[in-house]
C-alpha cells in the first residue's frame, strides 16, 4: 500500500570517492522500489554523521555507484513493502536508521523504522537516533559506566560528544572532556563534563593532566571516537583493569595496535559499532525506548547546529570535517 507517489525525487549521490566535489545533488532519481521488509519514508529531516564522509572518501567501502549517502532520517511512511514491517502504518511519524538518506524518498528496512512518541519532534528524533544510541550502547555495553567513574570523552561537542555528556552526567559518571577551541568546551561543560582539557599536542603534557585530576589512578573507560590522533594519549589515561574504546576516525584511521601494550595494565580495548549493539529488533526497541525516556523524563538537551537545505550537503560536509559544527547537523529535502 502507497500514498500518491512521483516517479522522481531529488537526491545526492556519489559516482566516485573523494572530497565534497564528488557529492553530486540530483533532481530526477527514480522514486526506490520497496524490497520485502521495507517501508517508504518521505523524509522530513535528514541526519548527517561523520561516518557520511568516510563513505564519500572512500576510508569504508561503498557496495556500488550511484551510491546514496547518508544513514538516518524522520519523517512519514509513504508505503508500506511486503512481509514482515513491523506494524508500521502509512502516515505514521518515524524515525529510521538505514542507507541512501539524502533524498526526499528512502526505502527502510522496517526493523529499524519506529514511531517517534507525541512528545518527541521530528527534528530532535532525526537529530538523536544514531548519535545518541551509540553514546548509550558505548556506556551501557562497551563499557558499563558506574556512578563515580572517571570517564574520558574525545570530540565531546561534537554530535555524538554531547551525548555522552549528558548520559554519563545522567548516571552520574565524572567526566573529563576534550574540545578543539574554548567555546567548544564550555559547551560540553554546559552539558554535564566536569573537567574539560584541550587535547594538547604533545600527548605527554594530556595524560600528566588527566592523571592529575584523577589522583594518579587514569580513568575507567575511554571513548575516543578521533582516533589516530588521541589513540596512544588515550591509552595511556585509562586506569589499570580499565576499558579504552575507540569507536570512530575523525582524523584517521588508528594503525594495527600490538596486544602486548594492554598488559601493562590489563585493558580491555574495544572496536565497537551501534550495528552489533542492535542487531535484533528487541535490541533495537530497548534502546530507542531507553532514549525517549532520558529524552523525555532527564530533558536532554538536542543540540542543532543548522538545517542545511539539502542542496547545500557540500557545505554541510564542508563544516563537519573542518571541525566548525557542535551537535547535529540535519539535512532537510
Ligand atoms: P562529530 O560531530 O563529533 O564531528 C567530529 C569531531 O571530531 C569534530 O567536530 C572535531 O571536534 C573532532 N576531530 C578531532 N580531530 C579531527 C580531525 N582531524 N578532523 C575532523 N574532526 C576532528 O561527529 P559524529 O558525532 O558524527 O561522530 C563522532 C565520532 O563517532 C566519529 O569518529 C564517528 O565515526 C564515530 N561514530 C561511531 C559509531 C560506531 O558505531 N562506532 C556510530 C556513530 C559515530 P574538535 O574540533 O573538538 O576536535
């Protein structure tokens, strides 16, 4: 079942990696056919993460050209596929993580379609699905924050960042945050973050201070998601028995690691992605569930940094990987 449907709709694809020239906006792409176990989303807001650009370069693979960015979206369903889809009904608001986001038309597998509550905006549950799980699965599972840990965050203005301010808050972790710039970190501080550091060039002068504020002993869990860059700093804070993850690679992929640098202090290190965190639809419901209510019942703060309309995506691409933007940056078609 449909609504009216056009036959074309406007989009961005790539026909080759590389940097924002190869982001090519589109007005005559064919409206997606559904697959078994997909719904059609008319997009409403569409939510830009830094994984969009390793995509657009090329650092992760992409399955075939034209390829379709972006991995998360809200707005309304505009058809609803065949087989299993979830109880999804035409004309409901949702909120989806999947593939080919930036365009007006996205088809998505049902399984991580789900209604957004009366409560909730369009804009805040485009602006959270994806940032904001992946904040919760990095405390909840990579590492499971207890009330008193010292925990350092990387990037914490950034998108995912101020998340993880504002759960570890939440569950009453003390956390030591890093930002490029002053404003950057008075704004991870305005959202939970105890102490917050630059990130310092030489590693050394970073890990003395975070020792420092932490008596000696390094904090229980790292969540670094810059990577090459802060990789051996981080590792270096994290307390003995303790838990150093690194989830992403804004300045570059982290180079092969020797196991034998964890002894020194029995750490545990982890390569983590909000995929295998919620891979089954009760996962997946469990979590979206969990973040509706700190969304609802803690009033978390939904930090945008701009709608971009989505001809402007190059840019929206533009700022994120030149360190401009604080909290979300959404697309709208
Ligand atoms: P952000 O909004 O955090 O943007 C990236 C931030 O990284 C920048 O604002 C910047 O903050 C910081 N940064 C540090 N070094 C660099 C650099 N050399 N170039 C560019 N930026 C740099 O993006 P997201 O919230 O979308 O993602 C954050 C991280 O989390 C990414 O690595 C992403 O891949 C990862 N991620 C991983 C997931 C997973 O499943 N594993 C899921 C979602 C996100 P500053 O200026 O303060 O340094």
């Amino acid at each position: 079942t449909s609504t009216q449907l056009p036959k074309t709709m406007k989009g961005v694809y790539i026909e080759k990696t590389g940097g924002t020239e190869v982001l090519q906006y589109k007005a005559d792409i064919p409206v997606p056919k559904l697959k078994d176990g997909e719904v059609l989303v008319k997009n409403e807001f569409i939510g830009i993460n830094y994984i969009d650009t390793y995509f657009r370069t090329g650092l992760y693979p992409v399955p075939s050209f034209p390829y379709i960015l972006g991995r998360e979206g809200s707005g309304t369903i505009a058809a609803v596929g065949s087989g299993n889809t979830y109880s999804l009904t035409l004309g409901a608001r949702v909120v989806y993580m999947g593939t080919d986001a930036y365009a007006e038309y996205t088809p998505v597998p049902a399984i991580y379609c789900i209604p957004i509550p009366p409560a909730i905006s369009s804009k805040d549950a485009a602006a959270a699905i994806i940032q904001a799980l992946t904040a919760l699965t990095l405390i909840r599972e990579s590492h499971e924050v207890k009330k008193g840990d010292w925990v350092l965050v990387h990037a914490a203005a950034g998108g995912v960042g101020l998340w993880l301010c504002q759960l570890l808050k939440a569950v009453g972790a003390r956390t030591i945050a890093t930002a490029s710039t002053e404003e950057k970190r008075m704004l991870a501080k305005n959202h939970g973050a105890e102490v917050v550091l630059e990130y310092h060039d030489n590693g050394d002068e970073f890990v003395k201070k975070v020792m420092e504020v932490t008596g000696g002993e390094g904090v229980q869990a790292v969540f670094d998601g810059v990577g090459k860059a802060t990789f051996d700093a981080s590792l270096a804070c994290v307390a003995r028995k303790g838990t150093m993850v690194s989830f992403g690679n804004a300045s570059g992929a982290v180079p092969p690691v020797t196991i034998a640098r964890l002894s020194g202090k029995n750490v545990k290190l982890l390569r983590p992605t909000l995929f295998n965190y919620i891979a089954t639809r009760e996962e997946f419901e469990k979590y979206v569930n969990e973040l509706w209510d700190f969304m609802t019942k803690d009033k978390m703060h939904v930090r945008i940094h701009e709608v971009y309309p989505l001809k402007d995506v190059v840019r929206a691409h533009q700022d994120i990987e030149g360190r401009k933007t604080t909290g979300k940056l959404l697309l709208r078609p």
